[in-house]
C-alpha cells in the first residue's frame, strides 16, 4: 500500500398473518406523476431464512407498482426479511440490498453478516425480479444449454445461436405471462429501496450492498431519500461503471496485483519471478493445445478463452486464509510450465460443473442462483446501451482468447434477444450525495478496480475508501480473516463522521506457498 489509511481514506468536508402498513402519501418522482401507496405484508418465513441466524427472523412482501408511471396497473412483490437485534437498541436499521445484480441472497452470508453487526435490525430487501421476489426472472431455458458450454469454445457459432434463442425464448416466455420487463431496471429497483423505508415508517436507515446491485443504492441516494443515514458498499459498480470496459483493465489490474504480492514475498518472488508473463503463457499453451478435463463426470473443454474466463472467476473468489489463495501464484506457474498440470487445471476449473450458463468469468457471484432476467434487464437497459463497446477490439490487442472472451463476448449478443427500453443516459450520471458512505475495494477484484471506486466516489464529499491490499470481490460478512479484529464497519456504522480505520487489511501481506494446487 501507499499513503496513511487517513490519506487513503477519501473524505471530504465532512404470518400468513397479514399486517399491513401504508406508506402515507408517497410518490415517485416529481409531484405531478400519479402517487401510490406501497404496502408490506407479513408472512412466515421460509426454512432458508429462520435457519440463517440465531436471531429472530421475520419476514413479508413489500408490494409496489411494476411500472410507477402507471401505478393502477400490475404490482409485483418484493420478499424482506427481517433479523431482530438481540437486545434492544437505538441503532439505526440497516437495508441490506444484495450481493450482485440478478443473484438470489445467499442467506448463509445474510446471517453471518447480521451476527457480524453491532445490533441494529438487519432488513434485507430481495431486488424484483429475484429470489422469492414475485415475479421471478430466472430462465429455465439459459440453464438449459448449460452442458453445451462445457464442451464447446466460448465463440463457437452454434453455441452463440443456441444462447441467442435461449434468451429469447425466456423473454417472449416472461412477456407472454404479462411481465414488463424493462421495468426492472436499475431506476424502479432504487425506488424500491425508498418505498421500503417509508412503508416501514423508518425515521433513520442505514444500507449495506456489494457489487454491481451498488448501482441500486446510488440511484436511490441520487433522490436524496428522507432518513438515509449512512452506506456501506463493497467493490462498488458506478452508475457510468463500463462492465465490458472492465472485464479488460480489472482482470489485468487484478493479475498486475497478484504478481506484485508475491513479488513482496521473497520466496514467492524467487520461485515465480514473472508472475503477470506466466498467466499470458499459460493461455497460450492451452489455446495452442486445447485439452478436454473430466471433472465430477462431465467432460470440460479447456481451451484460453476457458483458461482465461476461469482464472478470473478464480481470482473474484478467494480469499487471504483461503489455501486456494495461497497455492495461486504457483498454480499458475504450473498451468504455464508443469508437465503435467491436471491438478492444477481441474482446480481452476472446477466451478464449470455447477456455475450458471455463461456465468463464469463474466459475472463475479457465480455459486448461487443467476435469475437471469432480472440481470439482463438491468444490462440491457441501464448499462449495455452506455457501454464503450468500440473500444473491446483495441482492449484485445489481438489476442485470440481475450477476443473471443470480452472483445466478442456472448454478452454482447443478449440486448438483441433481450428487447427492452434504454433508459435515459441520465442513468449513467456521477453520483453525488452529502450521505456517509465508506467503500471497500478489494485491491485483487477482477471486476471493478480501485482506480475506478476512486474516481467514482469523488461526488461524495463524506464518502471514504479502505483498499484491501489482499482482497478480492468481497463477501458480506464480519471483516474476511485474517484480519477479523479490523472493526471499520462497526466503527463506521456508530459514528460515520469519522474516519474508519483498517491498518491489518491496509498492510496484510499474505505468504504464499510454493506447491501448486
């Protein structure tokens, strides 16, 4: 790391019981659109939910228009949760809005990161389209072309036809059953935030995010929400953040920083002296010699593009006590050199097995439930249209698997399949707030990197970075080991007029093994 964390720190001046609770005369947008009341209706909790904490949990639906342009027309509900603090308390409740867009909560994280907590009621709001969120965006049809993309290249033609008509198919199915779809977007998804908070009366309110569903909680601070204390996000995405743009420079930020670790650790140094040349060769070898692994039963084709889109996937999910951490910088020498590389080849890409349809290495939560839709409308309507996508081929400077991959990525091909409304460039417009918001940036994430979080907090004039030396796309949670004394988020939920402090994640260097997985 650099500077002191106080310079680093970016911070300027500084049941089926039904209960319903009505929201009093809340509207969306200027005063002149058509108002509407959105309720919230108590029901039991699903086992997933009860069994995730040792807190009581309760949970509902908040139900608001689809479209609230036109607010007598179709609702949709959107599944709550709530964890119960243990004692009572004065703290704040904190929103929790999600991991990435189009993932379900995995609830295992949920309860981990409310027993983490210092108290407050811990709400979390399932974004529409997803998880027990009614309607529900999942696409049977892409998960149904799954076990072709184990076997053929990332740009073979069929396969890219075969995933074209598989999201189509999910989409004309989803609009036939009545549902908008470019109203789950990244505007009517903050909104709903804001409809949370009013419909439970909170008087103050905290929110928590990670990832790309950051986009949700800017839009909402973008219309400066009544009783929004403080944020608290995680590898945040942007509103002008270029997902397609990233998969290049986050991916080989995050390989630049991978070698500088183990250049600082002697005998990591020493071994892999090049570690950034090593991943390029690595690539190489496998898209000159491609090879067909079986993992688990299923015959994996591994060529670059695969080698490169798994390796990123590999480098979002690990974590500094993790021994897949540690053995990295080897295992990868070993992909590149070894003889015999199996081992290390099958670790890379296990995940293949059981990820969603065109998940890995495009999207950074990839061991969960992809709802599909909900991600594609968001990408199709609130990012794809701003995206720089003149600019991939250049970024690919001719290398196959990096073209094959992100210059001409299956991506690229949804929003054609995937017909929804743009949303108003103003979608993309730089967030600014005087809301206390502290944001960590994991310095190894492949998907948005810290120069990004950097520039894009500049509008927030009490907003504050902590950089994770060693860390990646972050899991919710208490503050990932080894550094699980480093307290920041509490201290920052008590009082966010000051300044956090994480000195263990600022100068944690991990010590790297010299055996490849």
């Amino acid at each position: 790391m650099t500077r002191s964390i106080a310079h680093d720190v970016r911070r300027g001046m500084l049941a089926a019981t039904a209960i319903t609770l009505l929201a009093t005369g809340c509207t969306f947008g200027a005063s002149s659109k058509p108002s509407y009341s959105p309720t919230f209706t108590a029901v039991d909790c699903p086992a997933e939910v009860r069994m995730s904490t040792t807190r009581e949990t309760k949970c509902g639906y908040l139900t608001v228009p689809e479209d609230r342009s036109d607010p007598s027309g179709r609702q949709i509900r959107l599944f709550v949760f709530r964890v119960e603090p243990d004692i009572p308390t004065t703290a704040a409740p904190l929103v929790y809005v999600g991991n990435d867009l189009g993932t379900s909560f995995d609830y295992r994280l949920t309860g981990f990161m409310a027993n983490n907590l210092d108290g407050p009621e811990v709400l979390g709001l399932e974004a529409r389209g997803t998880g027990y969120s009614e309607p529900n965006l999942s696409c049977p049809e892409v998960e149904a072309i799954a076990p072709e993309t184990a076997t053929a290249p990332v740009d073979d033609p069929g396969l890219r036809q075969a995933f074209v008509a598989s999201v189509k198919a999910c989409h004309d199915r989803l609009v036939g059953q009545g549902v908008d779809l470019s109203a789950y977007g990244i505007e009517e998804a903050g909104a709903d935030v804001i409809d949370l908070a009013q419909a439970l009366g909170l008087k103050q309110w905290d929110v928590i995010s990670k990832g790309s569903t950051s986009r949700i909680v800017f839009q909402a601070m973008q219309t400066n929400p009544s009783g929004l204390r403080a944020v608290v996000l995680y590898n945040a995405e942007f509103p002008d953040t270029d997902p397609f743009v990233q998969a290049f420079q986050s991916t080989r930020a995050s390989i630049d920083h991978l070698a500088s670790l183990c250049n600082a650790d002697a005998r990591c140094s020493r071994s892999f002296p090049d570690l950034a040349r090593a991943v390029d060769e690595a690539i190489h070898r496998f898209d000159r010699h491609p090879v067909t692994v079986r993992i688990a039963g299923v015959r994996v084709l591994v060529d670059g593009s695969r080698l490169l889109g798994d390796l990123r996937n590999f480098l979002a999910d690990i974590h500094p006590d993790s021994l897949a951490y540690l053995h990295l910088p080897a295992t990868v020498d070993a992909l590149a050199h070894a003889k015999d590389p199996s081992s290390s080849l099958a670790a890379i890409v296990s995940p293949e097995v059981t990820a969603p349809t065109f998940c890995l290495g495009y999207l950074p939560t990839c061991s969960g439930v992809l709802n599909h839709g909900a991600y594609y409308s968001a990408l199709c309507r609130d990012i794809a249209p701003f995206a720089h996508l003149d600019s991939l081929a250049g970024l690919a400077a001719g290398n196959r698997a990096w073209a094959s991959d992100y210059a001409n990525g299956p991506y690229r091909d949804v929003c054609g399949a995937w017909d929804v409304a743009p949303a108003d460039r103003s979608i993309t417009t730089t967030v600014a707030s005087d809301v206390p918001t502290l944001v960590y940036s994991g310095e190894l994430d492949p998907f948005v990197t810290t120069q990004v979080v950097r520039d894009g907090i500049e509008g927030l004039p009490n907003g504050f970075i902590l950089p994770g030396a060693a860390q990646s796309h972050w899991v919710n949670g208490g503050q990932p080991p080894p550094c699980a004394n480093d307290d920041s988020r509490n201290q920052f939920l008590a009082d966010p007029t000051a300044v956090p402090t994480a000195r263990c994640q600022e100068r944690f260097q991990p010590r790297f093994a010299s055996s490849p997985l």
